[in-house]
C-alpha cells in the first residue's frame, strides 16, 4: 500500500479529532461515530493492523475506512510537520487497497459502478446533460472567455440544478463572458479520487481533458469545488492546463457591477467553508467578499470557520455513499445548530453539496422557521 | 456470553454506540505506550450518568470487568481491559454544565476534553481559564484529574486534584455519589469542611468508581503573560533556584527540561517560568521580582536568563504545546513514554543524573524534564523516552529503560505517578503495609465482586 511507511508514525494523540480552537469535534466521521477506530489515528493504526495481519479486512473495517469524508481537518491539525501533509494520502491509499482486496461497502460499489457505466453517480444518460439549461440563454462554449463547469451535482440534482442556474445567472448579470459544454463532460472524479478509484479517476480526467482541449479551452469556472480541486490540482498532471477558478473568486471581483435594490431586510448569514474550497485551497475570501458587497447583510462567523470548519459530511464521495450516515452528531445536523448559535438567519453555501447535505440538517432538526440555507449566489440574485 | 453482553449493552446505549468487532477491540487494547495489549470484549459509549449506572449494574449481574476509560492517552496503559471485559469510553459526555464565574469553578462531565473547556471560557468567560495540561487538548478533564494530572497552573494550584471541588460517581455497586460540597448545598465550590471522599476516585487507576461529574477550579486569566527561560549548568543548583524562584510566588508554571536536541539546549539545565498580569505595570513588577530572586546567581555568572525574541516566546506560551505529542515523532516511529515521579525537590539532581545514565545506558531517544507543584511544595520529574513502534528491539529498550527509571525513581525517594501495572507493583512494594491494606479494604467494601479494573492496584 502506497504510504505505508507512515501509518506507525502516528502517536494518535488526537489534536486530529478537534478544529484548532478546540471547540468540538472536528472530524466527521469520529463525531458521527464516536468510536477511536473512525478517527484519523484509529485509522492509521488499524490499517497498520491490517497490513501486519494482525486483523482482518471487514464489512466495518471498510466502513471505518470509507467513512472518511476527506475533509482535510487531520492533514490541517495533525502535530507533526510534514508527516501530516500525508495523512490523506495514506488514507485514499487504504481505500484502494480495500477496492483491490474487494472489500467495498455496497453503496461505494454502487457509486463506482453508475459512474463506470454513464460516467456520473446518477446513472443518467448524458443525452440529458443539458437540461439544467432549460429556459436559460447560455450559449455552447465556443470562443469565450471561461468554460462553466457544472459537475454532476450541478447537471443531474434538482436542487443542483437551481444552484448552477442561479450561479449562471449572477454570471450573466455580471457581464462574465462564458459558455458550457454539455453531453461530452463526464465526472470531474474528484470523489472517485478520494474513495481510492484512482483508475477511473483517471480515466475520467483524461476523457474530459481531451473535450476541453478539443475545444481550446483555457479558463474554467466551476460550480462545485470538488471539481475545482481536480482540475487545479489534478488535472495538470494528466495533460489538462487550465486557469481554473470557483466561482466565488470570478464573482468576487465583479460584484462593484451589480445594481442592488436595497429593499430587502436586513439579515445576518453565516458563511459554511466547504473543505474544497477552503483547506484544501486555502480561499476562504471570496465567498464572504460577494457576502461583504450586497447591502443589507451582516456576516456572523460560527466558532469553527475558515481552516477551523466543520465539514458537511459529504466528502470523499459520502454526499453519493451516505457511509456517514444521519445522527444527532452528523456534521450536517451539527453545523445547522451551530450556525443558529451563531445567531444566522441564513447559513450560506458555496457548493451545491454542501447545500444539499444542509439543508437536510435543517430539516431533520426542524430548524425551518429558524434558519435558511442559501447558496451565495441565491442570497446575492435575491437583493439585486 | 458476548453475544449477550453486546445485545444488553446496545439496549442500554443504542446499538450505535456498542461494539464487540474485531477493530474496536483491537484498537482498544493498547494506548500509545509500551504496556502489551490487553483486548476487552466490548467497547460502550454513554451518554449520560444513568447509561454509565445500567452498565456498571450488568457488568455486575454478569461479572464482567469494566474499565473506565478517557481519551486513553495515559500511556502508562491504564485503560486496558487487562482481565476483558467492558471499556466504558466516556467521551460522549462532554457537556459543561456550569460555570460559576464568581466562585470560580466549573462543573463538566467527566469526558469533556482538555480542549472543550478552555474553548468555552474563552468564549463564554474570557476574565477565566482552568489549567491545561501538556496532554494534547483532546484529553479529559476526569481522566487527568484522576491520574494527578498537572499544568499550566501548577505552582498556583497545585496538582489538578488538588483543583477538585467535588465529584459525581457512578460506584461498583452501581449507585450514584457526589462528593464535595455539592453532596450539601448542590453548589460545586469546595471539597472542604466534609469527609473528603473524593480521594476516594483520585489515583486508583478507576478501580473504585466511574466519575461522571467534577467541579475545578478556575483562575483569573491575565490580559499579559510572558515566559522567562532560566538556565544553568550545574544541576546541583537547581533545587534552591527553583525554591528561590517559587519564593516570590509570582509563577503560575514553572517547567525545567534538559534536552540533547536542539543542539543549543544540550548539557544545559532550563527552567521555563509563565506568568502573567492584569496590567502592563503589573507584569514589569513580577518581571523584577523574578529576576531578582536568582541575580546572585547572575552576578556570580553561573547562571542567567536566556534571551528570547518574541516569536520564540509565542511558542513557550502555546497552551497546550504540540511539542510534547511531537517528541513522539523523534525516531520517526510514533512512540514515547514517560516515567513521571513525583518528588521532593531536593531530589532534582539525582533524578536528573539518574535519567542520563539509564538513557545512555539503554541507549534511549531522552528528553528529562520536571513540572513544580505548589509553591515548590513537589516536583513531578519526567524521564521521557521516545521510541520506533515499528522496532520491536527499539520498544523493548524504551521499556526496558522505563522499567529502570521507575526502580531508580522508587530508591531516590520518588513515586511513579500513573504508574504502568509492573511499577504499581513496585509501588507497592515499598508501602506502607497498613496503607495497602487499607486499599484493599476499601475496594473490597467498594467494589465486592471484584470488577472495576482489576489488575490494577493488585499484588
């Protein structure tokens, strides 16, 4: 197994369980479970284990392994330097080789299996890929300036689906010049990286590597940052240059453009980091600058915010998977309490994941007359 | 009898939060130390005092042991399920439930995280802090209260037992105690005037009784703190620096550590002193007072202050350090653990001298180290040695090295504080007679069916 050389290094002294103010759990799966065996650490240790054959492969040990949401707290807060940068490396390397041994949890095969087969998690045809577009002016990429990536969430889940429409139509109204492509995209494979798939993974990438070079491509937006992260960081290195951009950081900087009606009330949002976007790239601005410029709103910070916030859960290909599953303690459901400690009227989202995931919370903690979750772009396209 | 065992305990605490699955049981049967792993039957997780009750009433029905356990990073291996049995993790109580600024105390479950708390008081009550120990901040504050644990305000506080202010505990018998003047008023501020029953649950390795509640005590936190590094080369100087340096009774921690690495730290003896104060005036004054206290010693230029930039001291003051969890990445091998005696404070050079010998002689990673207790009332004295967990030989010698420490700690005078299952034995070897065998009564008035930890506290 690829980085197996590190797993005894691990002195599971736990600063990977917490945000680094301490707060509270900070590890979805460890807080979902409670169990040392779904912490960063009882992780390490066990596969240690495993390769050792000292414990066998098993349905939970996949489930402890699968669980992981990827979310990047342990690599951000883990004690030891440079060690710590490899932690989920080590950890998409387990899951590999619990895909090669065949011990998969039944949903991660069905997830692989619908993406292998239609190259999305929805098993939906391609033919289709267009319909989030309905009613919509967005023109066929051709010669503009940025591709707009929609991703699967964005193409094939209804409330994804109102995101990319929102996001496209703030783009518009920002003067962006883009266009989209449509039947010829597959995946973005971020989450098929993260669950250790790393052939498909890359056979993803390459098909859609060669779509948008075909079309000479050179500057994307993309919708969720799960694709962000793959084609900025991963993409390059299977033949795929780009200038890739989330969209918060394109409409960061276009929002002085934009007539606001003042009319709406005021109200108070708290802004959730999704992980892509936030560890694993490290912009934890752009969001909250749209935020900053629409007149009317006060940001409020929840007590783990930026390098310190609490993952949705639906990383590592759980939004698809649910290994995670619900709780009281799911991080959706404690993140929605936590904005409303906040003081939120609104818990804002900038990925169509994370707004699915709390959205749900909310309405499993009948939060509905308490707190709203809003993607930015809705919150902004609301008060223009 | 597993199959039941798990059954009865999912019924009890929901099926989620009970496993008897190869992973858990291995993952618990060893903490992060040297101590051989001892694998319980079943892992549970409460949420509140009345699971821990039903729990601790079905281990007894089917005599089965059961093992309280915190964060587990004891090292020592406190948390084994040496005889099998239950591991009661108790970190899914974590709720503070008060916080009495006025009296200065706060009242948690007993497995609320190190963490946990001091992220509350900075949120909830900035004008108070509690004493963190060296643990990584995911340790609780029931189990370091149990162990003795120290800290950041030790030379102010004493040993957090010393901080105790009183206890909820779920007896072996399955009944619910308090301890403490909670036990009258239902108010947590003083273990005093009563019969001080809370040493009851206090250093017996949770062989008496599962806390489920504590009061601690808190202290002001200062607006300016400020760490000075004092540093000599002679160790036979360091009891009366360290008593001239707790005289002004200005410190709230006061930690010295002999280090080989960094290269500049090797052969010398430093003492770390934080302290802290309202105002910047204040914080000169106690400065002074400080310095004062050790200037014959600077005069005679046999010893002095290191001088420190600021980012170097932002580092000193990181509460909790990350330094100490990072000593276990020395060899590149995730291991370290540490002999840590308590002490008269004359004993300094001694323990000093006898941990270079017995790490050149096991040929150890080392780091030595101390943290004062009280106004130099005690001293606990580490031998912490680091090892490779995937070298069988390199474990054996840090074991073998921590085997020597605790027996070299024992004839200078000093007790193994937390001590591994073999130094309890030796402990006990030098007891008093009638001591132990009020322990033994005790437990066996408290605990008649035998099944709180057993192997601990044992001959």
């Amino acid at each position: 197994m690829e980085h197996e050389e590190i797993l005894h290094r691990c002195f599971r002294c736990g600063y990977c369980k917490l945000p680094g103010n301490y707060t509270d759990i900070n590890c979805p799966s460890y807080l979902s479970f409670r169990f040392e065996t779904y912490s960063p650490g009882g992780r390490m240790w066990l596969l240690r284990a495993w390769l050792d054959k000292k414990i066998p492969a098993s349905d939970r040990f996949a489930e402890i392994m699968f669980s992981c949401a990827t979310c990047g707290n342990c690599v951000e807060h883990c004690a030891f330097p440079e060690f710590r940068d490899r932690l989920l490396l080590a950890f998409i390397a387990g899951k590999e080789a619990f895909l090669d041994a065949g011990q998969v949890p039944g949903p991660v095969r069905d997830y692989l299996t619908k993406i292998q087969l239609h190259g999305n998690p929805y098993g939906k045809s391609v033919k289709k890929s267009a319909q989030w577009l309905d009613g919509l002016d967005v023109a066929v990429f051709f010669d503009q300036e940025y591709l707009f990536f929609a991703d699967d969430v964005g193409t094939w889940d209804p409330r994804g689906q109102e995101i990319a429409r929102s996001v496209v139509t703030l783009l518009q109204k920002a003067g962006i010049s883009f266009g989209v492509i449509t039947e010829a995209l597959n995946s973005d494979g971020n989450d098929v990286k993260a669950i250790g798939e790393t052939p498909l993974f890359e056979e993803l990438a390459e098909k859609n590597i060669k779509v948008l070079n075909d079309k000479n491509v050179k500057k994307i937006i993309t919708l969720s940052p799960h694709s962000f992260n793959a084609l900025k960081n991963d993409y390059p290195a299977l033949g795929g240059q780009y200038q890739v951009f989330h969209y918060t950081q394109v409409l960061a900087f276009a929002m002085q453009g934009l007539k606001f009606s003042g009319k709406e009330p005021e109200v108070k949002i708290a802004y959730h980091d999704p992980c892509y976007l936030g560890r694993h790239n490290t912009d934890y601005e752009s969001a909250r600058m749209m935020l900053r410029s629409v007149p009317g709103i006060t940001l409020v910070e929840m007590d783990r915010n930026r390098k310190n916030a609490l993952c949705c859960g639906g990383g590592g290909g759980n939004f698809f998977t649910d290994i995670l599953s619900g709780g009281d303690d799911s991080s959706a459901r404690v993140r929605v309490r936590e904005a409303v400690d906040a003081g939120a009227d609104i818990l804002a989202a900038a990925c169509p994941m994370c707004a699915v995931m709390l959205e749900d919370a909310v309405k499993a903690e009948n939060l509905d007359d308490i707190i709203q979750v809003k993607e930015v772009s809705e919150i902004v396209n609301q008060r223009l | 009898m597993t199959t039941d065992l798990i059954n009865r305990l999912g019924k009890i605490v929901g099926p989620r939060f009970v496993s008897g699955e190869a992973e858990e049981r291995y993952l618990y049967s060893m903490d992060p130390g040297t101590m051989p792993a001892a694998a319980p039957d079943a892992v549970v997780m409460p949420a509140n005092t009345k699971e821990v009750q039903q729990i601790v009433a079905l281990a007894n029905e089917l005599n089965v042991p059961i093992v309280p356990m915190g964060a587990g990073l004891v090292l020592s291996g406190l948390t084994r399920a040496l005889k099998g049995g239950i591991i009661i993790d108790m970190k899914r109580m974590n709720h503070i439930i008060e916080v009495n600024p006025q009296s200065r105390y706060a009242v948690v479950e007993g497995g609320t995280s190190q963490g946990m708390l001091k992220a509350y008081l900075k949120k909830h009550h900035p004008q108070l802090k509690h004493s963190m120990p060296d643990a990584p901040p995911i340790a609780t504050m029931a189990g370091n209260v149990c162990i003795h644990g120290s800290g950041h305000l030790s030379v102010l506080g004493g040993s957090h037992s010393d901080m105790l202010t009183g206890m909820e505990v779920v007896l072996p018998s399955g009944e619910i105690i308090r301890t403490g003047s909670c036990s009258v008023s239902g108010e947590w501020f003083a273990r005093s005037p009563l019969p001080d029953l809370s040493g009851l649950f206090v250093g017996w390795a949770g062989t008496t009784g599962i806390v489920t509640k504590l009061g601690i005590k808190l202290f002001p936190n200062y607006k300016h703190n400020d760490v000075l590094i004092f540093v000599a080369e002679d160790a036979d100087l360091m009891p009366e620096i360290i008593s001239r340096l707790t005289n002004t009774q200005v410190a709230e921690d006061m930690t010295p550590w002999m280090s080989p690495k960094p290269a500049w730290a090797k052969g010398f003896l430093h003492i770390n002193i934080a302290y802290g104060a309202h105002t910047k005036k204040e914080l000169t004054f106690k400065r002074n007072l400080l310095q004062a206290s050790v200037r014959e010693y600077i005069d005679q230029k046999i010893a002095g202050f290191l001088p420190l930039p600021p980012p170097q001291k932002g580092r000193f003051l990181e509460i909790p350090s990350p330094d100490l969890a990072r000593f276990a990445d020395l060899r590149k091998g995730g291991g370290f653990e540490y002999v840590g005696a308590m002490m008269a404070i004359e004993h300094f050079p001694e323990a000093y001298r006898a941990g270079l010998a017995i790490a050149e002689k096991f040929n150890v990673s080392y780091s030595l180290g101390a943290r004062i207790i009280g106004a130099g009332h005690c001293m606990m004295f580490f031998f912490a040695y680091a090892f490779n967990r995937a070298d069988a030989e390199d474990v054996k010698r840090a074991s073998d090295a921590l085997d020597a420490t605790n027996t070299a700690a024992l004839k200078i005078g000093g007790i193994p504080w937390k001590a591994e299952q073999p130094a309890q034995k030796q402990i006990i070897g030098k007891m008093d007679p009638g001591t132990f065998s009020l322990m033994n009564r005790i437990r066996a008035t408290l605990d008649p069916n035998g099944i709180m930890n057993p192997g601990n506290w044992e001959i």
